[in-house]
C-alpha cells in the first residue's frame, strides 16, 4: 500500500501541541499554575489574602499559562521550518515487513519489526523510530479502508509496541 502525504505548519503545529499537553506531568503544571495565578490575582486585587507575596504564584502562573505555549508554537514553527524534509509531499510505502519512505529529496527504509512503537491517534498514525523521532502519517490522506489495512498491518507486527485506536 502506498500513502501520499504532506504535513502543513499549521497541522505540525497542532500536533506538537496535542503532543505536549496530553502528558499528565503536563496537565498537572498547567492546572496548578492556572490556580496559583487566580489566586496571586486575587491577593493583588485584595480580594483574597490567601498569599501573603504573590509574587510567585503570579511569574510562575503566568509563565506556564503563556510562555509555555508560545515556547511550543515557536519551537515547532523553528523545528519544521529548518526540517525541509517535513514540509515535502512524503510517499510511504507499506509492505508487509517494511516502511518505504520517498521525500522529493530523500529515501529510506525501515523494517517495521525494527520500529520503537507505532501509535494512532484521532488524526495520525505516528510511526516511532527511535522514542524521540517519529514518521507522521496523516489520517487526512487515507480512506477508511486504508486506515482500516495499516491497522492490520501494525497489529501483526511482533515485538513492536502497538496502540491503535479501536473501529
């Protein structure tokens, strides 16, 4: 089977950010900082005087509120703008032991059985090489029959750690 795709900025960035925050350390900070910031807010305003200095509670809150996704915006928008490789239309080829992947400037191959993890999501299917590098391939390019083969394909694979979606 052979898949055409091609990631925009705008899908790469929603996934970095989908990524990111769907981490419990990561909802957990968020959740914590939102708190932290109400509460320096009210201490400022007088409203509450459940903090003494609310110094902190307001730089920390803030910073996770508004740094942090800013920093995941720009480090996306840095990272796919330097990686000419993620912007090109890629062609994968799925066999039944390997992964064929052919960019307007690149090529390789990867034996699925060699993969770190192979994970789905609402939108993609995230083909890990390694736990930091993953081959992204959008859900938008393939039909239902199609999704419905890779899953198949995956879920044969032997010692390769697999999480589909179940349909």
């Amino acid at each position: 089977m052979v898949v055409k795709t091609h990631i925009t900025l705008q899908q790469y960035i929603k996934l970095m950010y989908f990524l990111t925050y769907r981490k419990g350390g990561t909802i957990y900070i968020s959740i914590i900082a939102v708190i932290m910031f109400v509460t320096g807010i009210l201490s400022v305003a007088g409203i509450s005087d459940m903090q003494t200095d609310p110094t902190f509670a307001l730089v920390f809150g803030a910073f996770v509120i508004f740094v942090l996704p800013v920093s995941v915006y720009l480090s996306a928008k840095k990272n796919f703008n330097s990686n000419k490789r993620l912007s090109e239309t890629i062609d994968y080829e799925f066999t039944s032991d390997k992964m064929i992947v052919r960019g307007e400037t690149f090529h390789s191959e990867l034996g699925l059985n060699e993969t770190f993890k192979i994970e789905e999501l609402k939108n993609w299917f995230l083909i890990y090489q390694s736990k930091q590098t993953a081959n992204f391939v959008s859900k938008a390019s393939l039909n239902t029959v199609e999704i419905s083969e890779l899953r198949s394909l995956f879920n044969s694979l032997s010692g390769v750690k697999v999480k589909l979606k179940r349909k």
